[in-house]
C-alpha cells in the first residue's frame, strides 16, 4: 500500500496542471468486508447469492461496493468458486451391501441438486485416501463424503469441505451423521437375554472402528445390565467378511466353547457364521441363535431369515449429502453430529434357548 501511494504522490508533483487523477487501487473483498463490518462469506454470498442475505446486510454491502466501485475480478472469482459439482464418497469395501443403500441416498440427493457422485473404494489405504482428498485441494471435485473414521487431509485453507457418514471421527470441525452404535448392540443383546439366553458370543469387527468398539460397548453393557459375566473366551474379532463369520464361529467351536446365542457386528459375518455352524451340523435357532447388525438386503433372504438390526442406510446417505451441500454454500456452517434411530428386526434366526442350552 505505501509505495502505491508513494507513486501517486510523485506523479502530482511532476503534474500539478493535470486533470488526471491515478487510476484507483483495485478493491478486495476482504477491503469490503472490514468496512460493511461483515465476514468475507457474507459479502461473497451477498455478490454471487443475495437472496440468502438479509436485506439490510445486502444494501450495507451494496453501498460500500457502489461507494469504492469494486468491481469483481470475474476470472478470479471463478477460479476460487467455480463448482465442479463433483463430490467425492469415500468407502473402505464397494463388495460390502450395506453400502450400496447408503450410496443410492448420497445419489439421489446429489441428483435432485445438480451434483455427481464418485465413488473411491479406499480398501483402508491412506494413500488411496489422499489420492481423492488431492482432488478437492486440486479443484476437480468440491468436497468428500467419508464412510471411514478417518479424516483425509486436505491442503486447503478454512474449513474442509468433509461430512462423515457411518462412523464416528475425532475432529469437531467435521459434520457425521451415525446411529448409537453402542444402544443399538445393547438393544439385540438385551433382545436375546429376554429370550432366555445366557452365553451369548460375540463375533466383533476390526478393533481400529470406533462404531466396532461401541458395539462391543454396547455388548458389554447388556451382559452386565443382565448380571452375567463377560467371558473373553466368547468374544472373536473379524473384518466384517462372511469368511470371517466363519472362521470366528470355527474357532469357537474348536475350542470347545459352550454358547446358545452369537451376536455379530454385521450381516455378512452373521451370514458366515450361521453356514458355519449349519456345517457343524447345529441348527439355526433350535440349537443356536443368531443376531447380525445393519439389515442388508440379503439378510430376509438367509435361510432361516437373519434377525438384525436395521440401519437407516439411505437415511445416513441422504443427510450426509445435505450436510455436505449445505457446507458447501455456506463454509461457516455449525459443524453438527446428528444421531438416526436404528430398530431391532425381529426373524427366524432367534429363539429360546433349547432345554439343554438353559440353565
């Protein structure tokens, strides 16, 4: 600014007759918004979208612009706000079916406001996550939706345009939208308890999940709130695969563990662990009860049909895509946590325990 002004002091000595006056310095809108005493977003918006401006906010700002004769540098507007009306969902398995129907919600709101969808599978890279959050810091896509409890890191300035969908992630900043993982499992467990089950396994997804270590919470909580012990002996990680399923119900029985009921962290390892212990020759639920978690859409279709518990997935999807559009159009948007309800469904794969299960 100082040797701007230096110039045209200079230029007035050498030309006091003239006319002439220096061509005015080029405004900012960062200049518009310290003297209209707003923030840049608001004077941004008031530019580019007046009708979401109050009015007197809008005419404060217009006669500031009119005043200085800012005029918006076209060419660098749109290089900081062009859209591509490109989103980015970041999912960590694209063969897992739970979400397929998170998806389809992401799509359809995306569709209805003019926005495409991409999808990463991530397969829990980390270079796999940076190479889509790259996108957004290179302008090709706006923001990302992540099905992960990791934040990709994004080199960009402000707040990251990232919504959480599923799972749960550390930072404040970043908008989620989840079921209570730990009332949910607490839920299909007390749901067994009531029906006269007292050695309930529980086959548990990868550890490193926040919403796996909630519903092993949630697990924990039921036995205790129905006065029986937590035995570690009846507790087997897996990575949500049907082989998984299998292979902890294997282990199980290998070792000779004595069990009338298994709560899964999800359908597929449910799905495992009923073939595995259809191939033991145990029947489902005259022998051994069986619980999965999310309701994808095979699991009526499980022979006999799975009971679970019914994740709202195109729910999840739906308002993760409006809290993303909405980030979107507004930066300083509150970041919120908001909580959908998930629903025991009752089918034929619980029951009582049989008599010689009983105690």
């Amino acid at each position: 600014m100082s040797s701007e002004g230096s110039r045209g002091k200079r230029a007035v000595a050498r030309a006091p007759r003239s006319a002439a006056v220096a061509p005015a310095r080029v405004r900012t809108i960062k200049e518009i918004a310290a003297i209209a005493n707003v923030s840049v977003a608001t004077v941004s918006r008031a530019l580019q979208r007046p009708e979401v401006v109050s009015d007197a906010t809008r005419q404060r700002i217009q006669e500031v612009v009119k005043r200085l004769g800012y005029t918006p540098n076209a060419l660098a507007r749109n290089l900081r706000t062009a859209r591509t009306r490109l989103i980015v969902a970041l999912l960590p398995d694209i063969a897992n079916p739970f979400f397929s129907e998170v998806i389809r919600g992401i799509e359809q709101v995306a569709h209805e406001s003019g926005y495409s969808v991409l999808l990463g599978e991530t397969r829990s890279s980390l270079v796999r996550e940076q190479a889509y959050a790259d996108m957004v810091a290179a302008r090709q896509a706006d923001g990302i939706i992540t099905m992960s409890h990791r934040v990709p890191k994004i080199p960009m300035p402000g707040r990251l345009p990232v919504v959480n969908a599923c799972e749960y992630v550390k930072d404040k900043q970043i908008s989620s939208v989840y079921v209570d993982n730990v009332a949910a499992a607490g839920a299909a467990v007390d749901y067994l308890v009531t029906l006269g089950h007292r050695e309930i396994a529980f086959i548990a997804g990868p550890p490193s999940s926040p919403i796996c270590v909630d519903r092993e919470k949630g697990y924990r909580l039921a036995l205790q709130r129905a006065q029986l012990a937590v035995d570690p002996a009846l507790m087997v990680s897996g990575d949500f695969s049907i082989e998984a399923g299998e292979r902890a119900v294997e282990l199980l029985l290998s070792q000779g563990q004595s069990f009338s009921a298994v709560f899964c962290s999800n359908d597929e390892m449910a799905i495992g662990a009923m073939r595995a212990l259809g191939s033991r020759g145990l029947r489902v639920p005259e022998d051994v009860s069986v619980v999965g978690f999310d309701d994808i859409r095979f699991a009526r279709y499980t022979s006999p049909a799975l009971t679970t518990v019914a994740q709202p997935k195109n729910a999840l999807g739906r308002e993760a895509m409006a809290m993303l559009i909405e980030l979107l159009a507004d930066p300083e948007v509150p970041p919120r946590k908001r909580v959908l309800s998930a629903d025991l469904v009752v089918r034929g794969s619980t029951a009582p325990p049989s008599p010689r299960k009983r105690k």
